[in-house]
C-alpha cells in the first residue's frame, strides 16, 4: 500500500527564513504529487501539483516544489516565508498509472508557524 | 459560492445514534471524494464516487459506512450506530475526471458522546 511521510511534524520560522517541507512517498510506479494547505479557519485548498515533464513545479504564493524520482521525494520550498504563510500543509500522492485512480494518500501534515 | 459545500458544519450525537451528512460538489465536477481526518492526522480516503457509480471504497469503512450519490450530483455519508471513534472531521472533495485535483469543501465535525 502507498504511503506518504512528511518528516517535520511542526516547523517554527521568522519572516523572511527560508522554508522546505520534506515529503516522502513509498509507491514504485507513476504518481501524481500534490500539495495542499490548510489556513487557519479554512478549508483544504491546492497550493501546486505535479503530474509529469519538469520535476521543478511553481505553485500560488510563491512556493515551488522538485519531484526527485530517485529519491521519492516532493519537497516544498519557499525562498522567503511571510507570516500569512502559517498554516498545515499536506503532501498527497494519487497513482498515475490509471486515469480512473482516484484515491489519494495524504500525509500527516506540517504545521508552520511563521514568527512576525 | 460555487465551491464545494457540506451540511451540517457540526454535528453532536449521542452513541448508538444513526447520522448523515451531505456533500454538494463543484456542478461540472463528476468526481466526488470522501475522507476523514482525525487531529494530527492527515485526511484518510474513505470512498469515492465518478457519476453515480462509487469506485473504490477503503477497507476503513465498516458497514456501519454508507454513501451513496444517486443521481451522480450530491452525496450522502450515512453513519449507523455511532461510536465514539467515530468523532472526526469528514470531508468531501471532488474533481473533474483525470484531472485529479480535488477541491475541498469545509467539511462536517461530527462528535459522538
């Protein structure tokens, strides 16, 4: 079964520090890689996503993420986080070797606290 | 709003008790996801839907789980006999086929006491 770890469980930063979410997934064929965050008070929403071609994915607000298929790895990075960054992010992974997939694993999530 | 909207927003039941919840997704949207999510823990699949036809269904739905979206547009999310493990956020997404990602909706808090 396909699994998704996210290895920092609570990350703490002051505006301006530079950010990246490690993002693990156990799954050996085709995948689709997302991310997601979740604002204080809001509902999930999609921050980037990649599906194929450029492993380095731009998404809203400045964050991009690098597929490294070698390493199973969906890292999320910020050069310059800003306190309206805080917020729990999910990393998730959907097979991509059927169009009919649907289910999505998700990690834990992160939660990042940006310091003003 | 034309987002992907869930009823009720909170629900508070007594053990035993039977609950249902109802998700209305995006209307071009023919998917249509169900997950649960416990503090700490990222959303869990439960069940998904394309059109009427439900797809994929978690080994983590018992059958005291059943959903059901008769006519390919809302859903339901029945819940029978409630136990307290049951307390959880579940949430309702959905997405247009092949495209993968999937939008979310507020979700239901259902607490069982």
């Amino acid at each position: 079964a396909q699994s998704v770890s996210q290895h920092n469980h609570h990350v703490i930063l002051s505006e301006a520090a530079s950010l990246e979410l490690g993002c693990n997934y156990s799954y050996g064929g085709t995948v689709n890689l997302f991310w997601y965050v979740q604002y204080p008070g809001q509902h999930l929403q999609l921050l980037l996503k990649y599906f194929s071609g450029d492993p380095l994915v731009k998404g809203i607000k400045g964050f991009e993420a690098e597929f490294i298929k070698s390493k199973f790895s969906f890292n999320l990075r910020k050069p310059s986080v800003q306190w309206s960054d805080t917020a729990e992010y999910f990393c998730a992974v959907i097979p991509g070797y059927n169009t009919n997939a649907g289910k999505s694993t998700f990690g834990d999530g992160t939660t990042l606290t940006v310091k003003p | 709003d034309t987002g992907v909207s869930q009823n009720p927003r909170h629900k508070i039941t007594k053990r035993g008790q039977n609950v249902t919840f109802r998700c209305d997704p995006i209307s071009e949207h023919n998917r249509l996801y169900w997950y649960r999510q416990t503090l700490g823990q990222g959303p869990e699949f439960l069940t998904y839907f394309q059109n009427e036809a439900q797809l994929e269904k978690s080994r983590l739905l018992s059958d005291r789980f059943s959903a059901e979206r008769p006519k390919g547009s809302f859903s339901t999310l029945e819940i029978q006999r409630t136990e307290q493990g049951d307390s959880a956020m579940y949430l309702c997404a959905s997405s247009t086929q092949g495209a993968h990602e999937q939008y979310f909706g507020p979700g239901t808090r259902l607490t069982v006491t």
